[in-house]
C-alpha cells in the first residue's frame, strides 16, 4: 500500500555510473560502454532512464518471444 505522497516511480542510480570530463557528463553501464557526452548530469540520468526502459523492453520481447516458440 503507497502513501498519498510517495511517487509511483522510483529512480536509483548509483553515483559511480555517472562522471563528467571536459564539462560534459557521461554514464557508465555494466556492460563498461561509457554513454554520452550529455551537457548535465540532469540529462545523463533521464538518458540512462531511456536506456534501462530500452533493455527492459528488448529483454521483454526476447522473453516473448520465447514463450511464444
């Protein structure tokens, strides 16, 4: 049961997927590929939102698609 004021989404990031170098940010993924360069840290992090909603998705559908066989 959720309170009347807690948020329906939660968003975790660790604070070592993200660094910055020239004044531009970047993430890192377990896979070590480095994301970016994003012009904020605000940006890296909606940007590594869209990309676990897309390996999410990807994963979902192979995950379908096994069912389906």
């Amino acid at each position: 049961m959720n309170r009347k004021d807690d948020q329906t989404e939660k968003h975790f990031f660790q604070a070592e997927r993200f660094f910055s170098a020239n004044k531009q940010w970047y993430f890192s993924t377990r896979e070590t590929a480095d994301h970016g360069p994003f012009n904020s840290r605000p940006i890296a992090e909606d940007e590594l939102n869209i990309y676990l909603k897309t390996q999410i998705g990807i994963r979902n559908a192979w995950d379908t698609l096994g069912a389906s066989r």
